[in-house]
C-alpha cells in the first residue's frame, strides 16, 4: 500500500524508484572483540561463523568475522591498532552497528543519486575484486557515525565479497534457532533531530514514512518517545527513528545517547517464524530478555483478541502480543548485548500485522509502572 508508492514519472507516468533496494547485504558491528564475539553470536543466537577477514587475507589494521542464518548477514570487526578510525569507533560508542549495507543493482548510481539530494560522501564507489570477481561498494552517512554501503555483487561468484575467505572450525557445529531476516532497524536520534532524519531518509533515499500505530508520541506517565518509520519503495527495508520526549523521568532513549555518545542502532528485530521455539532456544542458551510483568498478560485476550498461541507459553517465555487492522505481532525484547545500555535485539513473528508493537510499549511500561506503584517505588 503506502510503502510501494512511489513517485509518479509525470511524462510517462510509470512508478520510478531511483534507489532500488534488494535487502539489506550484511549490517556490520565494530567491536572490541570480533573473536570472542563471533563465539557468542554463534553460541547464543544460533549464527554459523562463515567467513573471515584479518591480516592473513591483507587487512591489516582489523579482523572480521563474518556470520550468517538464514538470510542474516552480520560482519563483527575489531581494530587491531589504536589510531584507526575503527579503534576511535569502539572507544567512544562501545560495540555497535556501524554499517547498514544495502544491497544494489548499481552501488555507483545510488551513490551518485543520493549523494546529489544531499547525502555526505563517506567512500566513493570502489570495485573489489579477487579470482571470484567483482563487487562495487560505495559509502554515505547516515544518523551519528553510522552509515549505509551500497552494495553491487551482480557479477561475482564468490561466498561473500573479495576480502573475505571462508572460515572453518569443525568444531562449532551449526545450531540455527530459527533466526530469518531483518524485520526492521531502529534508530536513537537527538531531542529534535527525528523529523531530520525522517527527511534525510524521504529527500536523500526516497523512502516513505508507513502509516502506523506507531508515528504519534509513545508514552506513559513516566517514560516517552517519538517514533517515525521509514520504509523504502519494495518494503524491503524498515528504518523506524526514535528521539526521546519530555518525561517525568529520563527516558531509555536519553540513556542511549549518554552511553553511547550520541545517536546509532539501537535495536534491531530479527524474523522468525515460530517465536516460541525461537525464544526458547535463545533462553536456553542464555541471552536474557526484558522482564514481563505477569499482570501483562491478565487482560491479554481483551486488548488483542483470539490468537494462535497458547497464552501460558507466551507468559512463560514472556512473549507480548500486539494487533492492529491487519493481524497480529508477537515480540520480546532482549537485554543490551553489551555492557553499555545500548544495543539490544527484539525477535518479532508477524502473523498480518505491519506495525511495531506500539500497544506493547504502552501496555509493557504501565505493567512495570503498576509493579512499581506496588512497591511503593513510583
Ligand atoms: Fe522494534
């Protein structure tokens, strides 16, 4: 519907997108340990660790490791000497998404088209190539230090990208959890700087805002955000923008910013298709969630309606619900991944719904608030 309109061509009136995006290639994280994060993404949420890139392979200055599920690509990099771009990265933000590379037909007319609507050049187009052939790559700026690459692999054959060479430890035996795609990235922006980047992302990108639940204020007494998600023409890619609102108290979106040092990703939500055993794995294997209040789950049936899961499950698992015309969601939200209290992932199935769950924050938050008014703590 609205995220496939895109603007009229007024002479020929055909429907034009002059950024075609496929998907999403790989998002990568600069961290301080690629190592020892590679282990816990494959041990924990299920990745294959496929491929790798470090001095062995010509990059001298950081180490990568690439991981993949289903269509999930993440790359982790580290630096491995101090003055590096990467290494003042890691240093002022903590581990964190750098790049959200998208995948395209022609990374250097992207670059080029965006770039002449405004976006700031952060690496002009460059070819990449090793035996398997080539891929173009070209940079922009985006909220923060983050950034999108364009990525073009049309004509190369390889696993990944020329850089990259498989990575093998029979040890590590695969262990998916049922992790698909990525449902949507979030990101934290500055008081006042949201409706900027909602025009960066409609002017520079061409992307729609969505008609959601979720483009008015989100808020309880205590806690308050503002959220505006932007999609591009196919749908592919959904980049919802937070800014922290007037609160009572400070809010998780001010914390954010303070821990890391300014705006970035601050979720992102990955598919799956069956949540409770998705979940129940991810458990298992211990990546710690959001605690739900058992009281979420008393008025569950009246605020979404008959659904196919059984209550008990999602009350275990602490899995919420949401529904908006369409259908419904489920999600859960993890705890940061990191010691700062930044980064954070949300597992979401949807069953028709195209919204983000903006009952949930409501609901999730006053339940909170309730335990607290319990205590004697609000
Ligand atoms: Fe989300």
């Amino acid at each position: 519907m609205l995220a496939n309109e895109m603007p009229q061509n007024e002479s020929t009136n055909q429907v034009t997108d002059f950024l075609p995006i496929q998907g999403t290639f790989y998002v990568e994280f600069l961290v301080g340990n690629a190592k020892q994060a590679a282990l816990y993404y494959h041990y924990v949420f299920g990745f294959d660790i496929i491929g790798y890139r470090g001095p062995e392979t010509g990059h001298r200055a950081s180490a990568s490791y690439l991981l993949g599920q289903n269509k999930l690509r993440f790359i982790l990099t580290s630096p491995l000497k101090p003055d590096t771009p990467i290494a003042k990265h890691v240093y002022q933000h903590g581990d964190g998404v750098k790049d959200i590379a998208l995948w395209v037909e022609d990374a250097a007319e992207s670059f080029r088209q965006t770039v002449q609507r405004g976006a700031k050049p952060v690496r002009e187009p460059e070819v990449l190539q090793d035996e398997e052939g080539e891929v173009v790559i070209a940079s922009i700026a985006t909220y923060g230090d983050t950034i999108h690459t364009f990525v073009q692999n049309n004509r190369y054959q390889g696993f990944f990208m020329p850089g990259f060479r498989k990575w093998e430890n029979r040890a590590l035996t695969s262990k998916p959890v049922g992790l698909q795609y990525i449902d949507h990235m979030v990101g934290n922006v500055a008081l006042g700087e949201m409706n900027q980047y909602v025009d960066f992302y409609a002017q520079v990108m061409g992307f729609k805002q969505l008609v959601s639940f979720d483009d008015k204020d989100i808020s309880t007494k205590y806690t308050a955000l503002m959220s505006k998600v932007m999609s591009n023409g196919n749908g592919r890619i959904k980049f919802p923008i937070n800014e922290p609102a007037q609160g009572l108290k400070k809010s998780q979106i001010d914390e954010y910013l303070e821990f890391y040092q300014g705006p970035g990703v601050q979720h992102l939500a990955l598919a799956t298709h069956d949540i409770i055993e998705t979940v129940t794995q991810l458990k298992n294997n211990g990546l710690e969630f959001l605690y739900v209040p058992e009281t979420y789950y008393n008025d569950l049936k009246e605020r979404v309606g008959e659904i196919d899961e059984p209550v008990e499950a999602l009350k275990k698992l602490g899995i919420l619900v949401d529904r908006d015309e369409e259908g419904y969601l489920l999600q859960i939200f993890s705890k940061p991944v990191q010691d700062r209290p930044t980064v954070f992932y949300e597992i979401i199935e949807r069953k028709g719904a195209r919204s983000f769950g903006k009952g949930n924050f409501k609901a999730l938050f006053e339940a909170i608030e309730r335990e607290q008014a319990l205590r004697g703590n609000l």
